[in-house]
C-alpha cells in the first residue's frame, strides 16, 4: 500500500471500501480520500475511522464513476456476494480509474460472524474482474509458502505461549509450557529467517498467504 499510495497523484478521489479503522489513511492524505464501511463488525464498533458512507458493500451511495482508485483490502471474506462487490467498485470508478485489491488464500476465522469465504485464488480474480469491466488484473503473491509457513508457525508458538494457556489443567498446562520452550526458538526466530530466504530460492510457486491485484476499469 505505500509503493501503491505514492503512486497516486495528489487530489486523486479514492474510496477505501471496508476502510474498518482507516490503517492507510495517512498514505492517502494527498488524495481526496473517503471511507466506507457497513459499520457493525463488533471488535471494530468504537474504533472505525470516520466514514463517509456506511452502506452494504454492494449499494454505495456514490455516483457511477466518482473516484479515481478504489483499494479495499481483506473485505472480501467478509462479504456474502464478493462478485457483486467487485462489480459495484467497477461502477464507482472512472474510466481507468484503478483497484487496489487484497484478500487471503487461506485464513482462519476472523471477525466472526462475518466471515463467509475461506481465500481467494488467482483464477478467481482474473475472471470475475474481467467480467466486471477491468483490464486484465496485476497479481502479485503476498509471500511465499515458506514465509506463510514461518507466519504459522508464529500462531503456534503464541497459543501455547503460558499466557494464554491459565485455564488448562495443571498437567496439560505443563505439557504446552514445555513444548512451548522446545519450539519457542524455532516459532519465533528460525522459521522466520529461514522463511525470508528459502522464498527467494523459487522452490514452489502456489503457496502463499494471499494476492496483492492491481487491476484498472477498462476505458
């Protein structure tokens, strides 16, 4: 987002569709930036940014191309219909107007109970954004297996962590502290690390947390 951000010309008009608490609003403040949200996620309630609109996804009440670029990053697991979002962001955007799009390959759930789809793969951009009205999407892999292995293996690490592990009984309580300190090293530098290199090496090209997509509204 801050290579995409600064990309951007000052004053472009951009939506942040499902902006939640507004992450990259600061890399947009050249831009005429708005927000969007429906508003009722229950770990966001009390901390969304400011919203312009705060609508169902697929009936923002904006005119048919109002903005120059729309980003709307991991939102789509979270919404029932994503194709029918995907074809209201192609509505608000003007004629070459760029999408800024993310979403997981795979994740566990989040934000219940508005969590409906599981990832999002390649394939399934380039068709539905094409048949949305956008040129042929960028897809770019956030990561590779390795790093996405290593990210894993960060969560491992922090559900055995003792912290969280109080209200086992005192010998399974025992049991994950142990296992805890044994693979704590592992979790929490050396997978990390190797993940960062072994990437680099080019030995597989499907694994991955998620796609980064540029894709621009066809003139």
């Amino acid at each position: 987002m801050e290579r995409q951000a600064a990309a951007l010309p000052k004053g472009a008009r951009v939506l942040d569709v499902g902006a939640g608490a507004g992450p990259y609003r600061k890399l947009l403040a050249h831009c005429d930036y708005k927000a969007h949200d429906f508003g009722q996620e229950p770990a966001t309630v009390g901390h969304y940014t400011p919203l312009d609109y705060e609508s169902d996804i697929l009936a923002i009440p904006a005119p048919d191309g109002s903005f120059d670029a729309i980003l709307c990053t991991e939102v789509l697991e979270h919404v029932p219909d994503p194709v029918g979002a995907v074809r209201e962001m192609a509505r608000l955007l003007a004629p070459g107007g760029r999408l800024l799009l993310s979403a997981p390959l795979g994740s566990l759930l989040h934000q219940e109970p508005y969590h409906f789809y599981g990832g999002f793969t390649p394939y399934w951009y380039r068709k539905f954004l094409e048949e949305a009205g956008f040129e042929t999407p960028a897809i770019e892999r956030n990561a590779g297996f390795f790093r996405w292995f290593a990210q894993e293996a960060l969560r491992f690490a922090q559900y055995l962590d003792p912290r969280r592990t109080g209200s086992l009984r005192m010998g399974d309580r025992m049991k994950a502290t142990c296992l805890w300190l044994v693979s704590a090293p592992f979790c929490y530098v050396m997978f990390p690390l190797a993940g960062r290199w072994l990437d680099t090496l080019g030995l597989e090209s499907i694994g991955t947390a998620g796609y980064h997509v540029v894709a621009l509204r066809a003139r």
